[in-house]
C-alpha cells in the first residue's frame, strides 16, 4: 500500500475497504480450491487452509507456493469471525500479499487453459 499505516488506522472508511476486499479475495480462493479440487477428484479438503494446499497437490500451483498462501485461510477467518476485535497492523500487513493474488490469478487462468486444449 502506498499510504502509510498511519493513514490506513486513522481512516475507519479506508480500513473497511480494504478489510472487504481483502475478505472477498481470500473466499474467491477458498472458493475456486474448493472447485477446482471437485473437477479434479482430489479428496474433500477438512478446512479451507488444506484446500490451498491441495491445489499444490493436484499440480493446480506451486505446492511452496500453496503453503506461503494457505495462511491466507486462516485471515480470513479472522476477518469474518473475529470483526469487533481486527488487529489493523496485521490487515494493512496483509496488503503486502496482493501480489501472491495475482500470482494466484495467473495460476488459475493458466490451468483453465490447459483444460480447454
């Protein structure tokens, strides 16, 4: 993020923004494991952080990459579970992952590819 942490904690519509968006990405790659690991017929994952990692598994992503971003789960648990009680240090921590999204994005759109041939 470009704005200091400062900035980020002093401005609650800000604050809210981020935690929304950062919440709606990580249920979008819960959501697409958990897809894609059915078109597979890899087993059930028992929680949505083994459901990244199983994307690892399957050869969907990187299996290191699917465990730097499995923790991604357990954020957003957070964000949805624990609302009245956010650490805002660690959601403006977690801006510096929106590059592991993208990364993520790639991987997906370059495996949907490769099922299309």
């Amino acid at each position: 993020m470009e704005r200091p942490e400062t900035d980020f904690r002093d401005d609650p519509y800000l604050r809210d923004i981020v935690e929304r968006n950062l919440e709606v990405s990580a249920q979008c790659v819960i959501d697409i494991a958990n897809r894609i690991i059915s078109i597979e017929g890899a087993p059930h994952p028992p929680d949505y952080r083994t459901a990244i990692i199983r994307l690892g598994e399957v050869g969907v992503i990187d299996p290191e990459f699917a465990e730097d971003l499995a923790p991604l789960a357990g954020f957003r648990n957070i964000l949805v579970h624990q609302y009245l009680d956010i650490d805002w240090s660690i959601v403006y921590g977690n801006l510096s992952r929106l590059n592991e999204l993208r990364r993520f994005d790639e991987a997906i759109r370059s495996w949907l590819a490769s099922e299309e041939e």
